[in-house]
C-alpha cells in the first residue's frame, strides 16, 4: 500500500499544498509530499500546511522570488516545525482541522472553472477559522497573532503589486 501523498506547487504567492485529483495524476513544476509518520492525518497536515503559520515560517526558510513569490523546495519545507498537536486525534483542534481540511477540499473542486463569489467567500472564511485554531494551538499571543499575520499580508500584497 502507497503512503499518502500530497502536492505542493513550487511557486507560489503562498503555500499551495493539495491532494492531487485524480489520485494517479501526473503533475510537473511541482513535488510529491509522502506522509512518513503513521500518527499524523494527512488531511490536517494540509490544513497545517496551508495555513498563515506554515507560509510565515516557510517565508524564513524559503527563497523568495522577484515580487515576493515564495519558491517552495522539499528542504524548506524539512525545516518546518510540525506542532505535536497535529497528531492528537482526540483534540478539538485536531477535529476542527480535520472538518475544516475536508470542507475547503469538497469546495474548492465542486466547480469546473473559476469559483462563484460566494464560495470564495467560504473558502477565505474557513481559511480563517485554520488559522485561527493553528494560532490558538500554538499558544500565540493577540499580538503575535497580529503581527504574523500582518507580515503575511503584507508580503502577499507586495506579490501582488498592491
């Protein structure tokens, strides 16, 4: 039996981490992530992944590219510390990230091309309820929350020509 495995794009304005769909897919500019450890979901790692954490620390680690994209390499993301409430399948957190992880998954590929404006809307607000949860498991401060995510936003808008 296959680990499982997910996708992260190699260029990005963030970090861009997915199950590939068809599970058999073929996909180029990109690298496979294989779930080693047996005790984490690799659903909540997604979440995890995807998260304004994980880009905050990969923005540290990873080169950043002309107009503030991110180049994600298997060694950048090696470095990124992986909090141990990720394997606790019993926690609230680990639940919410769960639910929230297969929502996001189930919306962003209902459609065939672009998204309706609402469901964009959903999308952004499940986003941050991700966040929110990550922040709050990581035992971040208001004011650390704020300012990580401020140094997000303000990368992205720079990507982005804001």
């Amino acid at each position: 039996m296959k680990s499982p495995f997910l996708v992260a794009a190699e260029i990005g304005l963030r970090p861009t981490i997915c199950h590939p769909t068809p599970s058999n897919a073929s996909v180029i500019g990109n690298f496979w992530l294989f779930l080693q450890a047996e005790e984490y979901d690799i659903d909540v790692l997604m979440a995890y992944l995807n998260s304004t954490v994980a880009e905050w620390y990969l923005r540290q680690q990873s080169p950043l590219l002309s107009g503030g994209y991110i180049l994600l390499r298997e060694e950048n993301l090696a470095k990124l510390p992986v909090p141990r409430f990720l394997k606790d399948h019993k926690s609230f957190v680990f639940g919410e990230l769960k639910k929230l992880s297969t929502a996001l998954a189930e919306k962003s590929t209902m459609f065939g091309g672009p998204l309706p404006m609402s469901v964009r809307s959903d999308i952004l607000r499940m986003e941050e309820q991700v966040d929110s949860l990550i922040l709050q498991a990581a035992d971040l401060t208001s004011d650390q929350a704020m300012y990580l995510r401020s140094k997000v936003m303000a990368a992205r808008e720079v990507a982005v020509g804001r």
